[in-house]
C-alpha cells in the first residue's frame, strides 16, 4: 500500500530526548542499538539544526528542518532481528524502501539522507570540500 507523506502533526524532539530513550531501552534490549547508533551519528555530525526527528514507539522518524505542515516526506528507521529497515516516504507516493543487516545502519542511513534530502554528515549538511589535486 503506497502512503502519501506523513499525515500527521511532525512533533520533533530533541536529539538528545531521543537519545536518552533509547539508550533507557538498551538496558532491556540490543534490538535499537543500530536506531541508537543513527541518532548519535547525528549528534556527533552536529546535523541537529538541518534534520528533525521523533519516535513512534521505538521507531525513528527523521525529515528535514524547517518542518512544513502535513503531508511530511520522512525517512523512517526501523530495527528487529538483526535488520535495519529504512524507508522514504514521500508525499508523491514515491515511496523507497531498504533493508539491510544492522551493522549497516548510519551508512545506509546517511545514503538515504543525501539522496532523499541532500543533507550530508556534516555541521552544515554540505558535502565535505575537496581539496583540488
């Protein structure tokens, strides 16, 4: 079934909120570990000003500031088993969908940050400069 966007109010909270939640629900579980690992890349990148984010019980849902009125277009994260499930979901339809082994998680993540929204991994969400040979 094709969705069209996030339909609803896009609640950010802090990256650090979101943090803190899931490293509390690491103490149970390894399961969002990699979810875990994805908001600490963000943090450490220092993206928190370019990116917004919520959960949706232990799922991460990411689209980019500033947050525009619904439909959103999102990427969300997912993680069970030994998987990581990354999903575009766009208000066109066109939505976009990967899965992959947990150990994958920050760089298909940031894949789908730089095709889907054109932020990089870094402060500014530039690509990093290159110097010329």
């Amino acid at each position: 079934m094709r969705t069209l966007g996030w339909s609803a109010e896009f609640r950010e909270k802090p990256w650090h909120t979101i943090a803190a939640r899931l490293h509390g629900a690491l103490d149970d579980s390894a399961t969002y570990e990699p979810v875990l690992d994805i908001v600490d890349s963000i943090i450490a990148s220092e993206t928190e000003a370019l990116l917004a984010g919520t959960t949706s019980m232990f799922d991460l849902v990411v689209t980019r500031k500033p947050v525009t009125p619904p439909p959103v277009d999102v990427v969300t994260v997912r993680s069970a088993y030994g998987w990581i499930t990354i999903e575009h979901i766009t208000h066109t339809g066109r939505n976009d969908r990967i899965q992959r082994p947990a150990q994958d998680a920050v760089a298909l993540f940031w894949r789908f940050m730089i095709e889907k929204f054109g932020i990089h991994p870094t402060p500014t969400g530039a690509p990093p400069e290159r110097p010329f040979a």
